[in-house]
C-alpha cells in the first residue's frame, strides 16, 4: 500500500472562469490513500466545479492535478476513469431495464475475444465487486425489482468497477434512511482498508466528524485552510466558512412592521417539508436560509400554488385563503419569483412589455382587446423603477444580461401590486451592479408596506437585508433569529445541525 504520508492525488493553483464568474481561484487540495478528505463550504464555494475538474467534465483554466506527483490531465470523463478517479453522485442515473450486471458495467463491459460483450465475465465482476462492499445481490437481477438502498449499492459497485484509486462522495447520504446511512459508513471504512483516497462532501457535520480524517475548506472559489479532523472544532470550521462581513451592497433601510400580512400553521407536504408555520409582516422582510435540500423552495412554490400541500392553512391579512393555482394565489395578492428565472421566470422570445403584462391582462385589455398604450405604460412604471437597462420595451428578453431578466420577472409580478412578494435567490448569477438595485428596490417595497420573503444561500444578502431569518433544514423549520442573533455563525450551526445556536 502507498505511504499514506504521500497523496495519491494533489490539486496546487486551479483556477475555472465562466463568464462573469470566476469559480475557483487558486485552489489547492490533496487527497491521501486510506483516508477520507471533507471537503467543506457554503452554496458557491466551488465544490461542485472542483468534483467536475476531478472527473474531466470541466478542465481548469490554470494550475496542476497531480497523481502520484506526476502532473496529469483529465481531458475527458474517461480519462479520469483510467487515472482511477471516480465520483458517487447523490444522484447517479441507473437503467431499470437493465441487470445489476449491465448497470454496473456500461459503458466499459468486459469484451470476448470477438469483441462481444462477455456476460458471464460481467457478471462474474460484479459479483466480486458487490461482495467487496458487503453488497448481497444477484447480478442478474433487473434494477426495476431492487428497493432505493439496493440501487444506491449498485450505483457505488458501478463507481468502483473502474478499480479507482480516488473515490468521491458527492453529498452521499441526502436520501438515505439512518440505517443506510451506517451501513455507507461501513464501506467507507471498507474503501478506507482497501487504501483509497475519498473525497467526502457533507453539509452534515455529524458526518464530517463521523468518518473522515482531513478537512479541506473552500469559501467563495477559494482555498481557506485544511488540516486533521482531529486538530479542529466545529466552532473553527464554521468560523471558516462564513468568514465574511455584509458590505455596501446591502442597502437595507429601516421599515415600519406592521400587521400581519400571511400567516402560515402546519404546512406539510408528503415528501419536501413539514410542519411550516411562521407569519411575515407588512414592511418587513423574512430571509429564509438553508442548505440545499432544505425544502425552502419547495415551501414557497406550495404558498404560490404550483404544489399542494398535505395540510396546513394559510391566512392573507385576517382571512383564511385555501390556494391551489398560481391564479388562486395572484388573486389572493401572493406573487412568487422563482430561482430559475430563465425557465421558470421570463418567456424568451416574447418582448419586456408583454413579458411584464402577462399576468395583469385584465387591467391592460378592454372588452377582449389588449391596449398596447397601457401595456407599454404599464411596463415603464414598473421597468423605470427597477432601473431596467434595454434598448427598448420592445427588445426580446432573451438577448437581456440576466440582472435585466431578473427585474423584468420582478416587475411582471409587481404590477398586479401584491401584498406578499417572495424572491427565491434574487441575486443568483447576476452582477454587482444588478443586485445593489434588486437588494434598493425590496428594501424601498418593504418601506412602502409590502410583505416580502427573501430566500437565498448567500449568508451576507440573507444578514444584510432581512429583519428576520428562518433556518430550514431537512423539510423542517431549524430555528429562527432575529436582532443580535442573526449572525453568520448561528446561520450555518442551524443549517447543519450542530447543536444549540449560540
């Protein structure tokens, strides 16, 4: 076995830029054999770009990957499977059609001497491959007949069949029972034994302090620090993660709370969230944070009438509304601006002024006929206001910068004038520039009495704007702060489960 004092793979210096966005920014990590490294930031620390760089989905724009201390490069998926560097998703797309065997090799079956595939060599494998994680399982058997944790085996046994020297776990557990979830923890001290390098990557610090040996730390793209697990607290991880102040892109002015605008008791859904229950105040903003998974999404797209919860009630000002339709919901005076703005928010190929006026027909038509001259002034009002930058009313909303997309979806809702507005990630993927007037903008909504719901990843928005946080955590409500106990820490200590906030 190699010395467990040399890595079997080192990163020194990447960097990986997307337009407007610089990734990661000479970042370093090494991964040594016999030993789990977790890797650990918030939402947008370039974990998910260093995992592709790793498995040659993306390649870096500069620095070195390393193995055995020989710079290598991963042009390519395959390339990466060959060095030995293989990744367990926390969604791996299996075939139901198809055996264990078939699963576990496609892609690179074992061929005969006439270049057929050799199924009894493939199954054979499997089988080996299966009892060398402590998997009972028949190789001939087709996927559709196996329950959840079965597939999850089969979907390791299928990282594993390239014989990797480098595995990684890629937020591994996220729909795993507690007893898979031990039952994981015992292959990976299996991998471990065989003389692996793993890379395990948790929002769970229960996990992190459970199994692994090194930490690594990345915080906006960048490398923070890394050490042994048994040199470190939680307190110190956490401190490294979050290690920044909310600057002057925050305008949050002060706001009179006033009545209750929506009051929500017992929303549950079978399978995203349970028992949410909170009430949101004329004038004031509510952050929601959390992890991805948390379920807060999936709240506000329930509160907005795209799904349907289980139970719960909901109350807008003092009258009990039930929503089922997004027009339920319009009607009631809720409005929802999704994450995803390009699919979900603004319709390509249509025009801002008809983008803005969708959902305020009504007001813009008389007698069936649309009146352009009050669609067009309708639009300004509100384009004006958010300090939309087009060529023209006209202009496609496609060929916008997505800050400009952004306020188009925001406008289109403002204007059928709500009482509760929700902003799902506001900011995500736009420009400085673009989020200092979205963050001006709901601060001046807030000022003039409208309930808003910010939800968003980034710890200094959700500080920097929000009069009140929530934390959610696994479908559930973790805590809530406000005033002197809104800081980072306690943010991510909710957000992680660790402990009481201090």
């Amino acid at each position: 076995m190699q010395d467990a004092a040399t890595p079997v793979l080192s990163l020194r210096g990447i960097v990986k830029t997307f337009p407007g966005v610089r990734a990661l920014d000479g970042v370093q990590m090494d991964l040594y054999p016999g030993q789990v490294t977790a890797l650990i930031g918030e939402n947008g620390a370039g974990k998910s770009t260093i995992v592709k760089i790793l498995t040659g989905i993306y390649q870096p724009d500069a620095g070195q990957i390393l193995v055995d201390g020989t710079e290598t490069h991963f042009p390519t998926a395959q390339a990466a499977g060959h060095a030995g560097v293989t990744a367990i998703h926390q969604e791996t797309v299996l075939f139901d059609d198809m055996t264990v065997a078939e699963n576990i090799f496609i892609g690179h079956a074992p061929r005969n001497r006439f270049g057929l595939i050799d199924s009894n060599a493939m199954i054979r494998r499997a089988r080996e491959i299966l009892a060398s994680i402590g998997a009972d399982l028949n190789p001939a058997v087709r996927l559709r007949d196996l329950g959840i944790a079965s597939k999850h085996l089969v979907a390791i046994a299928r990282a594993l069949s390239i014989d990797a020297r480098v595995v990684i776990m890629d937020e591994p557990t996220a729909a795993l029972s507690h007893k898979e979830i031990a039952e994981l923890y015992e292959l990976v001290e299996t991998l471990k034994g065989q003389g692996k390098a793993i890379l395990f990557i948790s929002h769970k610090f229960d996990e992190i302090f459970r199994i692994a040996d090194r930490w690594t730390v990345f915080r906006d793209g960048q490398f923070v620090g890394e050490g042994l697990m048994a040199g470190v607290t939680e307190a110190e991880l956490v401190r490294l993660m979050v290690g920044r102040a909310v600057d002057q892109i925050y305008p949050k002015r002060p706001a009179e709370i006033g009545a209750p605008a929506l009051t929500v008791a017992g929303y549950s859904h079978p399978t995203e969230f349970e028992d949410i229950s909170f009430t949101l105040h004329r004038g004031e903003i509510l952050g929601f944070y959390g992890l991805v998974g948390a379920g807060r999404s999936e709240v506000m797209q329930a509160l907005f009438g795209i799904t349907q919860p289980s139970k719960g009630a909901t109350r807008i000002a003092e009258e009990v509304r039930v929503i089922r339709s997004t027009a339920q919901a319009v009607q009631a005076g809720i409005v929802y601006v999704p994450e995803d703005r390009g699919r979900q928010g603004a319709i390509k190929g249509l025009p801002i002024f008809q983008n803005v006026t969708l959902p305020s027909l009504r007001e813009t038509s008389r007698n069936g006929f649309l009146r352009l001259a009050r669609e067009f002034a309708l639009t300004r009002e509100y384009t004006q206001r958010l300090d939309l930058r087009a060529a023209s009313l006209d202009q496609d909303v496609g060929l916008l910068s997505g800050g400009n997309q952004q306020k188009v979806v925001i406008a289109k809702w403002l204007a059928t004038r709500p009482r509760v507005i929700i902003l799902d990630e506001p900011t995500k993927g736009i420009d400085i520039g673009s989020k200092a007037a979205v963050h001006d903008f709901m601060s001046e909504l807030a000022a003039e009495g409208l309930a808003v719901i910010m939800v968003s990843s980034e710890i200094p928005e959700v500080l920097g704007m929000s009069d009140r946080v929530i934390v959610m955590r696994e479908g559930r409500i973790a805590a809530e702060f406000a005033g002197d106990q809104m800081t980072p820490e306690n943010l991510v200590r909710a957000a992680v489960g660790i402990g009481e906030a201090a």
